[in-house]
C-alpha cells in the first residue's frame, strides 16, 4: 500500500468526525469541465462575463447561451469514482457530509445523502422579478425560460456577486471547525467565501488531506496530506485502504 494513501485513510479511520470539500475538479472525469480545462465551455463563455449576477441582469438571454450549454453537459453526465467513493464512506460511517461547489448533482447520484450545496443548484429556477419558483424539469427545453410574469428565469445557482444561501454557510462553518478529518478534493480553493473553510478546519486542529493534479494555494500551507493525481483514482486508492485497515 502507498504510503501517503496509508496515512490518509488512518487519519480517516481514527477520525470522529470527517468531511469532504470539493470543487469542479472532481466532476471534470465526468466530462464537466472545470475554470481551466482547455477547449471547454469556460474557454468560449469567460466565467467573468456570464457567471456574474451583474451579467444576469443585465442581459439574461446572453447568459442563457451558457447556462444552456452547462445544462446539456450537466445532463449527459454520470458520477465517477470519485463520487461513488465518497457515498461509500459515508455508508460506511466513516464521512458526515459532502460540501460541494458544485451544481451537478453528481454527489447526490453518486450515493451521497448529505450534501451541502453551498453554491446552489441547477434543478431550480426563480424569478427576480416576483419570486416564483418553479422545478427546472417544468421548464425544461425551453430557453430562456419565463416566469408567467414574462421575466426570464434565473436557476438557483450562486453567481459571482450573490451571496451564500444562510442555511449551507451556517452549517457548513459548524462542520468545518468541529471536524477531525477534512478530505478536499478538485478544488483551486480560490473562490471566496468558500476557501475560508479550509482554514476554519486547520485552525480547529483537523487533519487535512487534498487530492489534486497539481498544487494550490492550499497545498503548502493548510494540506497535511497532499494526493496528487486524478481525483477517481486517488479517492478510490483511500477507499480501498481504508477498507483494508479496517478488516485488518
Ligand atoms: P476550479 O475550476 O477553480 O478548480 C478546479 C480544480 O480541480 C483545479 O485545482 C484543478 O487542478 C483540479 N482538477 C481538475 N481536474 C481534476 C481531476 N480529474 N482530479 C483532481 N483534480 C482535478 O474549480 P472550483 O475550485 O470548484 O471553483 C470554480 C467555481 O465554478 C465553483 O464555484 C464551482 O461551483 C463552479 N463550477 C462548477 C462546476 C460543476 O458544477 N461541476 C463546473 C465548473 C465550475
Ligand atoms: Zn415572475
């Protein structure tokens, strides 16, 4: 057994409380891409220019071009191994909960119950206008998709600019400073608030292991235990082990 995968599912294994952190990164083997793949859809829709509340507003039918485009990607995707390794460690017992960048789904469909959204979802869709909401399985097909009151809907996503929904940011700053155990994965840990968690976990005396396929701001101050590697392959080696040390 490698010896820093030993490492990782000991501190797994010993931890009363451990959980997972993750970004685009772990999603990108499942054919989304993530702010850097090259050739994808952040290549021809600059985050900047159409994830911004401000872009929304201003033109909601030029943003729908992207969201369209990250739908049909969204929707064509499965989960990998990386997801499907984090629901069996919690059916395990052995991970609380998932707090996810993402707005995929892929946590969910890969077998994990407790997820926090902290950047939203694309399964909902609300009006700026009057504050209707609808499923986005209503409104499916239909691009831009209009509230009955004519204003183009807007999906239940954060965009640059909006703020946290209060219920994932609370629970998720109590998770991140009570854990024992924080597994990061796929994430640049660039986007604010998100990134204080690493932090508020570190300075609460958890143990941090990162699984990434290149260094991050993270990596040589905050990270305990660095994986580095595809995101399927390095959960799944953790997974592994820590089965192994537990019949053993
Ligand atoms: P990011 O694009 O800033 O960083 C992705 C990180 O994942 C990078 O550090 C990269 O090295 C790493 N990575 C890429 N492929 C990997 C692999 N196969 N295995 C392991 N690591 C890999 O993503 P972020 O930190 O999540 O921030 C981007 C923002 O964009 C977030 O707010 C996120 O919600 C949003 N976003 C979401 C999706 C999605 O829902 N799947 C996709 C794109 C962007
Ligand atoms: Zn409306």
């Amino acid at each position: 057994m490698d010896e820093l995968i030993e490492k990782a599912a000991r501190i797994i294994l010993d931890s009363k409380l451990t959980i997972a952190l993750t970004g685009a990164g772990i999603s990108v083997e499942s054919g989304i891409p993530d702010f850097r793949s090259k050739g994808g859809l952040w290549d021809r829709f600059d985050p900047e220019e159409y994830a911004t509340i401000w872009a929304f507003r201003e033109d909601p039918e030029k943003v729908w071009q992207m969201l369209k485009e990250m739908e049909e990607t969204v929707d064509s995707a499965r989960p990998n191994e990386s997801h499907l390794g984090l629901g069996e460690l919690e059916r395990m017992g052995l991970l609380k909960s998932v707090i996810t960048q993402n707005v995929d789904n892929l946590h969910q469909e890969g077998g994990s119950r407790d997820v926090i959204e902290y950047h939203g979802n694309s399964r909902s869709l609300v009006c700026l206008q009057c504050g209707k909401r609808y499923d986005y399985q209503e409104k499916k097909g239909e691009y831009p998709p209009r509230c009955v009151c004519t204003k183009i809907l807007k999906p239940n996503v954060v965009f640059f600019g909006e703020g946290i929904p209060v219920e994932a940011m609370t629970r998720s700053s109590q998770l991140a400073s009570t854990c024992q155990a924080l597994l990061i994965v796929g994430t640049s840990a660039v986007v604010s608030p998100f990134n204080i968690l690493p932090r508020q976990a570190k300075q609460a005396g958890s143990k941090i292991i990162e699984i990434n396929l290149e260094r991050t701001v993270l990596t040589d101050h905050i990270t305990d235990i660095f994986l580095q590697g595809k995101a399927s392959e390095k959960v799944s080696q953790v997974v592994s082990a820590v089965k192994q040390l537990r019949e053993a």
